[in-house]
C-alpha cells in the first residue's frame, strides 16, 4: 500500500500542470493576442507583400506578372537610387553626430535640479510636440526669399546684404534641413539621454570626487561608460530616422536643387506614384530594409 501512494505522488508530482498553471498560461496568450494580431496585420502581411510585388512586374492597373529577379537587377541601373544612397549617407552621418552632440550638451545642462531647470526643460522640448511636416512648413516659410522673415533681419542687422538661398544650393538646403531636424528632434534625444543620466547614481558622483576626479575624469570616466545603453538607443534611433527621410526633404526641399537632396525613400515615392512601377518600387523598398537590419545589427553589437 506505501509503495502504490508513493508512486501515485510521483505520478502527481511530474504528471499535468495544475489547473491554476494551465489559466495563467491560458491568460498570457489573451494578453498578448492583441498585439500579435497588430503586428501581424500591419507588419508581417505588408512585408510578405512587399516581398511578393517585389518579383513581379506590378503596375498600378493591370494584372501583374512574375520577372524575379529583373526588379533587382535594374537597381544598379537607377543612377538617381544611387546618388540617394550617398546622399542619405552623408545626410546620417551629419545629422546623428550633430545631433547626438546638442542633444548630449542639452541633457548635461539641465541634468542637476536647480531653480528655473524645469523652464528650460520644457523649452527645449517643446518642438518635439510639433509634427515633422507642420516644422517643415514652418521652416520653409521663415527661410522663403519672398515673404521669410529671416532675411530681412539678416539684412537688417547688416549681417547680409543680399538674400541668402537658403534652398537654392545643394550645401545650403542639405544644412537648412539639418538644422530643421536638430530644432524638431534635439529636445527629444535630450528628454531620452536625460532619463539615462538620472538613473546613474549620485553616489557614483561623490565618491569620484571625494577620489579628487575632476569634471572631464568624471565625464569620461563615469557619465559616458554608464550612459552607453541610453547612446546605443538613442544612436539607433537617429541612424533609423535618418536613413528613412522622407518629409523634411518631400516638404522643405521637394528634392531639390537638380535632385541634389533626394532621399533613398523618395526614390521609392517617386518610383511607385510617379512612374507607376509599384515592383521596382518594393524592391528599392526590401533593399533598404535588409540595409537598415543589417546596419541595426552591427551597431547593437558594437555598441553593446
């Protein structure tokens, strides 16, 4: 009789999961269920589909029809797809180190409580609220030869003597851009490196002073090596931003002068709603994708 109990406690040991396991279990997938048929409808099925146009000739009326892999092959044949890749390049590089910097020195600056910090804080912030394309506007019309008001102030100050083309060259609208993208977005990054600099602590601080470490041992030594997973969003964040410009470009620029601010995803804009080539335009599409995964990646392992 001793030896059947002790087996049938086994049996109860390693058998099913309680009842209570099982609902929690059960729990868990209808919490996530949401979400999963979010992600699914809006991201899984467009990216099957993406893929799928891609290996077809599929134009805007009309059956489609398979041609894998011509789609592809003509990329290296689109000198305007590969002016934009150095274009957006250039364009990232620039924008993530200035920004990464005026968003870094904005943190730093109001990082410690004092009378007044909240003021700036909020200041600093406060274009983060205004969308991209009412910002672009905003810029444009400030910066217009015609009815900007920056010019005559120039003028006025005796800084300028004649307008300046704010857009008319391509240096001058790849930098009137940049310093679109920094008003817009430095509060933002600010708000994100001021969360990590906040999670570092005080004690840190004080014991590297009572050390006799000064301002730029602390800096390097301290701030920078514990802020380095709140840089590695923030970077990723930018890098990500950037080589998917779209509306600052579409809107300020309009891709101009002579094409010399066209952006990799304009390419693919212009390639699917200009030229009606909705299979060359997903193609250009699951190439900067792969690009953009595979940058992602390198730099969550470098930055890691």
């Amino acid at each position: 009789m001793t030896l059947t109990l002790t087996r049938s406690g086994r049996r109860a040991a390693h058998g099913a999961p309680p009842a209570r396991w099982r609902g929690k279990k059960v729990q868990g997938w209808l919490y996530a269920a949401p979400t999963a048929v979010i992600v699914g409808v809006l991201f899984v099925v467009p990216l099957v589909l993406v893929v799928w146009m891609s290996l077809n000739r599929w134009p805007l009326l009309g059956p489609a029809r398979f041609n894998a892999p011509d789609n592809y092959a003509r990329i290296a044949d689109n000198p305007l797809f590969l002016d934009a890749v150095l274009f957006t390049l250039k364009y990232t590089a620039i924008t993530t180190v200035l920004l990464s910097s005026v968003a870094l020195g904005l943190a730093l600056l109001v990082q410690e409580r004092r009378p007044g910090v909240g003021f700036f804080r909020t200041a600093f912030f406060l274009p983060g609220a205004v969308g991209f394309a009412a910002a672009a506007l905003l810029f444009y019309g400030m910066l217009n030869n015609d009815f900007g008001p920056i010019d005559p102030m120039l003028r006025a100050l005796g800084i300028t003597h004649e307008p300046v083309k704010w857009i008319g060259t391509p240096n001058m609208a790849l930098f009137s851009t940049i310093a679109l993208v920094l008003w817009r977005f430095a509060g933002f990054n600010m708000l994100i490196l001021l969360t990590g600099l906040q999670a570092i602590p005080v004690e840190v601080y004080e014991a590297a002073r009572s050390d006799g470490a000064g301002r730029w041992q602390i800096f390097t030594r301290i701030t920078l090596p514990l802020l380095r997973p709140t840089l590695a969003l923030m970077l990723i964040l930018s890098v990500t931003g950037s080589l998917l410009a779209f509306d600052q470009f579409f809107i300020f620029t309009n891709g101009g002068p002579d094409n010399s601010t066209v952006s990799m995803v304009m390419v693919v804009y212009r390639d699917a709603f200009f030229r009606f080539d909705l299979g060359g335009a997903a193609a250009l599409s699951v190439v900067l994708l792969v690009g953009l995964v595979g940058l992602n990646a390198l730099m969550m392992r470098r930055l890691r």
